[in-house]
C-alpha cells in the first residue's frame, strides 16, 4: 500500500512539472513595463534629458580654470656693443607661467532662468515620451495575448465539432452494421473529422506562431511551454463621455505636443535674452617666473618673478550683430505657431479617431450580444437534428447543416469577442488609460 501511495505521488509531481506554466494578461503587462526593448529604448534617451536636468543649476556658477605652462631655452650668445664690449657664451633660460582665472556671469537677460527651465520642461517631455511608449507597448501586449486566447477558444471549439464528427461516425457505422445505413455516410463521417483535425493543426501552428509574437514583445526567455488563459473579459460599460473627458489631460501624443509647445516658449525666452547686455564678474591670479643663467642684457634682470591678484566687470553690449537675433527670434516664433497648429491638428485627428473607435466599440458590443445569442440556438439546432438523426428521421446532409452552422457560430462568436477587445483597448489607449 505504501508502495502504491509513493507511485502516485511521483506520478501526480511529474504531471505537475510537465504542464505549461499559465500566464496571465497582468503578468504578461508587468513583464512587459520590465522588459520591453522598445520602452527600454525609451526610458535610455529619457535618462538623457533627466542627465541634463541634475545639472541644470549649475548654469548659475562661476566658471574657473587653471593654467600651467614651462620652458626651457638654450641659445649660444656673441654680442658686440658700441663701445668694444664684446660678450659671448651660451644662454639657457627656464621660463613659467600659471594662473587661475574665474568667469562669472551675473546678468545675461535672464536668459539662465529660461535655461534651467527649459531643462525642467525636457525632463518631463521625456516621462511622456516612456508614457506613450508603454501604452502603444501595452496595448500590442493585450491584443496579441487575446488573440492567443482567441485562437485557444478556436481549437476548443474544434475539439468539440471533433466530438460530433466522431459521434457521428460511429453511428454512421452502427447503422450500417444493422442494415439501415450506407457506406458513404460513414467515409463523409470520417473525411469531415479528418479536415476538422487539419484545421486544428492549422490553429495551433498560428497559436504557436502568435506565442512567439508574445515573447518578443515580452522580452524574456520563454519557458518550455506556457499558456493562457481561456476567456476573453469584454467591458461594454464604456461610454464616449468618458473617453473624451479631460483627454487632453491624459492623451500621451496631446500632452508630448504641449510639452513642445511650453519648450519653445522657454527656448524664446533665450533668444530674447540675447537682445539685452551681458554683466561679467572676471578675475585672475597670476604667477610667472623667468631664470636666466645670464643676463641677456646689462639692463635685464638675470631672475625675474611676478604675481598677483586682479579683478574686474565686464559688460558686453550687444549693439549689432547682423540682426542674427532678430532672425533667431522669428524662428522660433514660427516654430510656435507651427507647433500650436500641429496640435490642433492633432487634437482633430485624434477626435475622429475616438469618434471611429467609438463607433467600431458599438458595432462590435452589437454583434458580441447577437452571437452570444445565436450560439444558443445554434447548440440547440445541432443536438435536436443529431437526435433526429439516431432515429433516422433526418438526412446526412440536414446534419451535416447544422454542425457547420454550429461551427459558424462559434467561430463568429470568438471573433466577435476578440473585436470587441480589440475596439475596447483602443478607445483604452487613445485615452491614455491602458496602465494607470
């Protein structure tokens, strides 16, 4: 007996190690925010801006640099004066010089200000760049998930046209043993099960193929096997109300198009800054020395130090410049005025897409609640024409009607159950409202 119980243990653990690992629409959402390429990609050029933003009060401190230099000279001297003096020999000399300089701007129109606003404005242009990325991510996720989902539905409903075609046949077959069948009922019997059975083979080939679609989109190493769930969870609550409310709010592309709009206003502010002068605090501490084993000259030292400290204000005016700032100045207004109408543009667009998407949501909300009801009738139609059929009351054809409308059916049903996600999600997207 104890024999027997430990057998049946390590049979139940290998049954349990050997089946597909399930993934679900949440787990497969929180590994792609993880590892996602395309929003990897895009988190790497956010860090990019938010790199620039740590650093931008440093735009207000002084600049400082040192300097140091030496060298050394050799050079064979004959002079010759007026007087009959002659001299000669061999010069060396060692010169060195350094200094320590600082630049300090402290008024330039405040042009600093808008630099460093400019930068915060480009720290959060970058957030709503990863924003809109996870939602495209997110949404390519959940409908390549449901669409695996959907092909999963596809071969249960197969399996079970599989069932009747099988059932069938054997009643194909038990009649012509008993005299009152033919023989081609059972061959069509068993040639419809054999083309339910490719057409099994055909889905799950397209199932694997869409798994493969989610492991990329996943980024991860996929394990020996793995599954989905088997429902497709529609909300037909949604109303336009409230997809359209505060949309500019929560619409990645309108919210990026603003953002340009508030950085070509600071980047405005710059170039106006230039019209007006630049006050600069300067000041340096210098050292030099030259050494000269002799005097090059009666009248020049042989050693010969200096240094000190000096200090000062500098005020650039800017009074023409080839009207290059003025130039500047329009540009930037026409890319202002550029961007503006780009975003009513695409305020617009994205109100006819809502207002399509919208429209495709009820379409589709429609025909979901036609083939929910349909499949009932369809099943019904099916089991009282094959009862029919055991009395013999019926043709092989009727039956044969009534499964493949039965097998439309569900076809019909699951894809109208997958267009309604489709549809549901990309109102859900176009909100901004995929991940919250």
């Amino acid at each position: 007996m104890k024999k027997f119980k430990l057998i049946f243990l390590i049979f139940i653990s290998v049954n349990a190690s050997a089946q597909s690992k399930l993934i679900t629409i949440e787990e497969a959402i929180a590994t792609a925010l993880q590892n996602n390429f395309d929003i990897q990609l895009s988190k790497n050029d956010s860090l990019v801006a938010a790199l620039d933003y740590s650093y931008r009060n440093a735009i207000f401190f002084p600049r400082i640099n040192a300097t140091l230099g030496t060298n050394w000279t050799g050079n064979k001297q004959n002079q010759e004066f007026s007087n009959g003096t002659k001299r000669e020999g061999k010069v060396k000399t060692n010169n060195l010089n350094s200094s320590v300089a600082i630049s300090w701007t402290l008024f330039d129109g405040l042009k600093m200000f808008a630099t460093r606003d400019k930068a915060a404005e480009l720290i959060k242009l970058g957030s709503l760049g990863i924003q809109n990325q996870i939602t495209n991510s997110i949404a390519a996720v959940i409908n390549t998930y449901y669409n695996i989902v959907r092909q999963k539905q596809m071969i249960k409903a197969i399996d079970e046209q599989m069932a009747l075609s099988s059932e069938r046949a054997k009643l194909a077959q038990y009649k012509l043993d008993i005299g009152v069948g033919a023989k081609p009922d059972v061959l069509q019997a068993k040639i419809d099960n054999n083309a339910q059975r490719a057409l099994q083979l055909e889905q799950e080939a397209t199932m694997r193929q869409l798994k493969e679609q989610l492991i990329q989109l996943l980024n991860l190493k996929a394990p020996a096997s793995f599954d989905v769930s088997d429902s497709i969870p529609v909300n037909t609550s949604l109303t336009i109300d409230e997809i359209t409310k505060d949309i500019e709010k929560s619409n990645p592309g309108l919210l990026i198009a603003q953002k340009g709009i508030d950085i070509a206003k600071y980047t405005l502010k710059e170039r106006k800054a230039e019209r007006w002068p630049t006050l600069s605090f300067n000041s340096a501490y210098n050292f030099s020395r030259t050494n000269n084993n002799v005097a090059l000259n009666p009248a020049l030292p042989i050693f010969n130090q200096n240094k000190g400290l000096n200090y000062g204000l500098t005020a650039s005016i800017p009074i023409l410049n080839g009207l290059n700032t003025k130039r500047q100045i329009q540009q930037v207004k026409l890319n202002i005025r550029f961007q503006e109408l780009a975003m009513e543009n695409q305020k617009a667009e994205l109100s006819l897409a809502i207002t399509n998407a919208f429209l495709e949501y009820e379409q589709q909300m429609k025909a979901l609640q036609l083939e929910e009801d349909n499949i009932v009738l369809a099943k019904e139609n099916a089991s009282i024409v094959f009862q029919v059929y055991k009395l013999n009351s019926t043709t092989l054809i009727q039956l044969k009607e009534a499964e493949k409308s039965l097998q439309d059916a569900y076809t019909r049903l699951i894809t109208a159950r997958y267009n309604a996600k489709l549809a549901e999600t990309e109102l859900l997207r176009l909100k901004g409202d995929l991940v919250k």
